[in-house]
C-alpha cells in the first residue's frame, strides 16, 4: 500500500505546475518545526528537540537537504530548547569529539552534582592520569558553552588548576584536528554545540544553558508559538527542495507524525526508512505528504539492516 501511496504521490509531485510567472517566489531553504522529538545521532547518542524552529541548509553537491546523507544539511535553529542526558553527551565527547586516538583526554564521564557539572577522564600524555574536574555552565556572549572550572583533582590530589594538570596538552587540546568543538581558556572548557555531535550539525546561538537533574538543557532564541496547528509530536518541513528515498519534493510540505504521541516522537535518520515502512502515508489535496512513523524504539529487531532498536528512555512530555 504505501508502495503505491509514495508511486502516485511521485507521479504527482512531477507533474508541471504553472508557469515560472506564475509561481510566488521560493523560500531559499527548507523550513523545519518540531515538537517533542527523541533525535538519534547514533545508537547511543540522542537529544531531546522539546520545541525547534529552523531551517536546512544545504551542504555541498547536490545543493539540497537529503534525508539519507546526514552530511548533506546542517539544521540552522531560529529558537529552540533541547535537552542531553550526561550519559549521552558522554558517548558524543568519547565517540566523536574525543574520537582520534592521540586526543590528550580519553575516557570521559560526564555527571551533575547539584547545579554543576562534573567532568572525569584520563590524561593520556600523564600515563592516563585520572582527573575530575567540576564546575558551572554558561552560555558565552557568542553562544557557546564555557564550563567554568572551580575544582579540580589529580588521581584524587587537588591541583589548581586545569593548566597545572596538564601542561603541555593544552596545546593539544586546542589543535581542532585531534578535538572537535573544544578548547580551553585558562582554566575553562568551551564547547561548541555545532561540532561536538556527529552530522547533522546543528548551528545556533545558545541562549541559556541550564542542568535539569541529569540532563542539560539548552535555550536557543524565544520560544514563539507553533506556526503551524498540528496536535502531538511531529518534524514537518516546509518550503524549498527536500529529498528522500527516491523523491524530490519542490515547495516541500512534508510532516512526520509520531503514531504514538504518550511518549516522545523516537526519531533515527539513518533508520527513518524502517520507522516510514512501519507506519503509513497520506497525501493533502494540495499534494502534500503526511507520513505517520513508528517509534524507532518500538521496532521490532527483523525491521531493516536487522540493528535492535535502542531502549526507551523515561522522559515526560512537556
């Protein structure tokens, strides 16, 4: 059915339209909204997208956002607020940021106590010296994430500071081709939002940054009301050039729907094929797309390449 359903709809979407005199001019990008989207990176490295207002924008050859290569587009935020667990920023330091095998720190747990953040690892050049560090988070004037250092122990030593702990790595750590979207500033860590997960990368000037228990939440732009009047969880793109599959859309309007909206929508790019084959499409009159998807949690493991689905996490709808 949905074969037949996404035949028609291509039919449809290349039939001529009016002339170019006719037409209103275009949006330049696509336009993104979401509301309440559990976004996976990888397996074990997800953001919760409460509300976001963007758009796509398109990286290279062929000039457009193509849902099945994450290098294809960035998603640039206008406002936003999504939270990452400590263990999920974790995997994203150890797996992506800290990936090369000769970063200067390995082996990084990220945890809260109280309103601050702390830090733990192994400095490789000390012979993985054990360190934890512990500090405040902040936005910088230029929408960064500093992490303001007030303590810091050596194999459980006080030390005075991130400079006298590691000396000469700090140059190290500041080289951005062994550590993405990080650096120091005496005795401060800042992040960049942009290039510390994998593609697709997310721009934006941060806000605010906030710890909610064991998650950090950050705050981009104001927090406008939903342009679009579509009830439970969703990612709907408008406007522009979108592909996925074996589809073009042109004046993309295009929503994914959560089919079950008690939980937050459990969204995997690289998976979104598998969650649309479990679901079903409907086309508007005006030949637009609404795609109802699966959680990609609750498929099942003969969905796809076969991969199971990562375990639900428990978090409220807000």
């Amino acid at each position: 059915m949905i074969g037949r359903v996404l035949l028609a709809f291509s039919i449809l979407c290349a039939r001529p339209g009016p002339s170019a005199q006719e037409s209103p001019p275009q949006q330049a990008n696509v336009l993104a909204e979401m509301r309440n989207v559990m976004s996976h990176f990888t397996d074990s490295i997800s953001v919760h997208i409460v509300h976001l207002e963007g758009e796509l924008v398109p990286i290279g050859k062929p000039g457009i956002p193509v849902f099945d290569d994450a290098n294809s587009f960035s998603l640039a935020i206008r406002s936003a607020e999504i939270s990452i667990t400590t263990d999920d920023l974790s995997n994203a330091l150890n797996q992506y940021a800290f990936a090369s095998t000769d970063a200067p720190v390995k082996g990084i747990r990220v945890s809260t106590h109280g309103e601050k953040l702390r830090i733990q690892g192994r400095v490789r050049s000390k012979g993985d010296l054990p360190f934890e560090s512990e500090g405040s988070l902040m936005a910088t004037p230029e929408g960064e994430i500093r992490l303001h250092t007030e303590k810091v122990k050596a194999a459980h030593v006080s030390v005075k500071g991130l400079m006298d702990l590691l000396g000469e790595t700090v140059a190290k750590l500041m080289d951005t081709r062994k550590v993405r979207g990080v650096r120091i500033e005496g005795d401060d860590l800042i992040l960049n939002p942009a290039e510390i997960f994998p593609p697709p990368h997310i721009q934006g000037k941060l806000r605010a940054i906030v710890i909610r228990g064991n998650e950090i939440v950050q705050e981009y732009g104001s927090s406008p009301a939903p342009s679009l009047k579509i009830s439970g969880n969703y990612m709907a793109y408008r406007s522009a050039q979108l592909r996925f599959g074996k589809l073009t859309m042109n004046d993309t309007d295009l929503t994914l729907i959560d089919l079950n909206p008690e939980d937050p929508f459990d969204f995997y790019l690289d998976h979104y094929k598998d969650q649309l084959v479990a679901g079903y499409t409907k086309t508007t009159p005006s030949f637009g797309l609404r795609a109802y998807f699966r959680d990609y949690n609750k498929l099942t493991p003969k969905r796809g390449t076969g991969a199971k689905a990562s375990p639900s996490r428990s978090l409220t709808r807000r």
